[in-house]
C-alpha cells in the first residue's frame, strides 16, 4: 500500500452465517480528496463492505486500512476520523434537526457548548437552519439527509462514507444533495466513499468507480476509462422473425470487434458505429435478413456493467425487508459494539 492512500482494502471477505459470500476477495484503494463510487445492484455487497471499511462489521478475511489505521486493530480511532451515514435513515424523528446533531457531538464526546455551536455551523451549512427547532420527522426527504450529512460531519472527520445517500430522493433532492458533497470534498478536501446503485450518478458524480458484482470487483477506474475500454460503440441490429443467423456475416465487416446475438438481435461492438450501420444493413440483406431496426449508442456504464458481469445492470427496487432488519440493526451498532 502506499502510505498516501486514504482507504485502502485488501482481500476483503465476508461470509454471513458461514454460507453466504457476501464480499468476495474485494481489493481497492481511495486517494485521499477523491470522491470513490462503489457500484452494483442491490445484494452486490455495498453496504457489507461500507460496515467493515467503517468498524462496523468484522471481515471475515483480509484487512483495511483507513487513513493510515488498521481498522481491525483501532477500531474506535478508524470511527473518529470518519463519517458514516447509511442508507437507511438515523436521524431520530422525535427530536430537532438541532438536538439530532448535538447529540451526536455528545457521543464523539464533545462538551455541549461545542456540541451547540458545532449544530448552529452544519444547520447553517446544510441549510436546515429554518428548520433546525423542528421536529426531524417534519423534514422532508431531502432536509433528513441534509440533516444526516450534518450529524455525520459533526466530528470534522476526514473521510466520509456514504451508503447510497440518494435512494429515494428525487432528482432535485438528489442533485442538490450531491451539490453538498462537491463542496465539501472542494472547500475541505474529504474523501468520500459512496455506494450506488444509480449508474447516472456514479458516471457524472464519481472520479473513480469500482464495480461489484455477486462480491467481487468486476472493474475499477475513472468512469472515462472505463467507457473507453469498450474501445468504441455498441450497435444492436435487429433483424424479421424467422431469418438466418447472421453472426458471421456481421463478425467480418470491417471495425467490428464482437458480435453477441441476444433474443434475435445482434449486440456488435465496433470501433465507429455510424459508417458501420449501412454496411451491416447491405449485408444482412444479401444473407436474407431483413433489418428492422438499428441502434447506435456511446457506451454508458450500463454497456459497461453488461460487458464485465455479462448481464444487464438490474435497477432494482428499494430493499427488502430482511435488508432493512439488518440495516436497522448495523444503525443501532454504529456507536457501539461491533459484530
Ligand atoms: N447480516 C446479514 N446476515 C445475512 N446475510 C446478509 C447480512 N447482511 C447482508 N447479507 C446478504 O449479503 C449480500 C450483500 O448484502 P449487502 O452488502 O447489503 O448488499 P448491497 O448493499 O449491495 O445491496 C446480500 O445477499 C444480503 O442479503
Ligand atoms: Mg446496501
């Protein structure tokens, strides 16, 4: 590892209830001041790798280091030198957005004077003052996770780890969300973590991505590099019911690099797909397969995710219920103990 990386992970593994592989030999390093997206469906393992990046759960293999701790051997120094908000919500509903964020100084054991200057600072910055003597379960969506990126700034920490911050915000809520988290990672030079399932986000929002399928890394890099080792465009060809193959014929044209048939259409990838689509129609005709339809598309992380993990990106729907018993349970070890 090299000692300027802010986390660094090295063969993670978890396995739950010696049987499901829920992290899968995950290694990556985050650059101190970068904003690193870990992306994947939901079960891909996101929220289990946050848990032990954070202290919250224990591998069951490998190590981690964050900013410069063994997470494994100082736990409680690796927890005050971050900020964790997952995905499910902590704020108490019951108390103010302003008692919220003071109570969270008291458990990182800041005196109350620091504690309520400390609240009137983030209120202000994450622009819940109006609000801050209400009641938290009067917020709307995106005040409560306004609210809760405050509670997880309240201890000035260095890196910040964020489990899907956005899920279930609206595009509005989610912009001006990820509008707080620029500004932060500028003006303070953060780290952020933060796991996705949104593929938009992850592309425009992210310096660097990983990807996780089933537990494991499928690819990492910028989301450029990444779009780039497609080397080109995707050109999906759909031909009439009933006509030949036409794999072969569409492999041999010039610039096409592979042709994958799916449900009778052809996925080509080739280096510049516009010259290519006439040539390919002229083709397919002269083997007797009518064209009915073509597409050219730059790729997206979707082509991406499909290239590495040979599906498609599934965007999921909320968490089941099981995840959210679980969720609840790791919010309730967040200051406490660790599994
Ligand atoms: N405490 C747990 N006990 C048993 N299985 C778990 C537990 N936490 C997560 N899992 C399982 O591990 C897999 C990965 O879960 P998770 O890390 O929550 O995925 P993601 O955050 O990417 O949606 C899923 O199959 C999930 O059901
Ligand atoms: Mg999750």
């Amino acid at each position: 590892m090299q000692p300027t990386q802010a986390i660094h992970a090295e063969n993670l593994v978890k396995v739950f209830n010696g049987k499901i592989r829920a992290v899968d030999d995950v290694s990556f390093d985050v650059r101190p001041g970068e904003i690193f997206g870990f992306l994947g469906p939901n079960g891909a393992g996101k929220t289990t790798t946050v848990s032990m990046l954070s202290a919250g759960l224990r591998p069951t293999q490998g190590r981690a280091v964050v900013d410069g701790l063994e997470v494994g051997k100082e736990p409680e120094a690796v927890k005050r030198r971050i900020g964790v908000i997952f995905q499910e919500s902590t704020a108490d509903g019951d108390l103010t957005g302003r008692e919220n964020i003071q109570v969270a100084a008291g458990c990182y054991g800041m005196p109350r004077a620091e504690g309520r200057k400390r609240a009137d600072e983030l209120v202000e910055r994450m622009q819940i003052a109006d609000a801050a003597d209400r009641l938290a379960k009067t917020y709307s969506g995106g005040m409560r996770r306004r609210l809760e990126l405050a509670v997880g700034l309240v201890h000035d920490p260095k890196i910040l780890f964020l489990d899907e911050p956005t899920l279930g915000l609206d595009p509005q809520g989610r912009n001006g969300f990820w509008g707080f988290i620029q500004q932060l990672r500028k003006e303070e030079g953060l780290t952020v973590f933060v796991t996705t399932h949104y593929l938009d986000e992850a592309d425009t929002m992210c310096d660097r991505l990983a990807i996780i399928d089933h537990g494991k890394i499928v690819a990492t890099g910028s989301p450029n590099e990444l779009k780039d080792r497609l080397g080109g465009d995707i050109v999906t060809i759909k031909t009439t019911a009933g006509a030949p193959d036409v794999t072969n014929v569409l492999s041999t044209l010039i610039g096409v690099h592979t042709v994958q048939k799916q449900d009778g259409s052809y996925r080509v990838k080739c280096a510049n797909g516009e010259p290519f689509v006439p040539l390919a129609v002229e083709a397919c005709d002269k083997a007797g397969a009518g064209v009915t339809g073509v597409t050219v598309k730059r790729p997206s992380l979707d082509e991406v995710f499909l290239e590495f993990t040979g599906r498609e990106f599934r965007d999921e729907d909320a968490p089941t219920a099981t995840d959210r018993a679980v969720m609840v349970q790791r919010v309730q070890n967040r200051f406490g103990g660790r599994r």
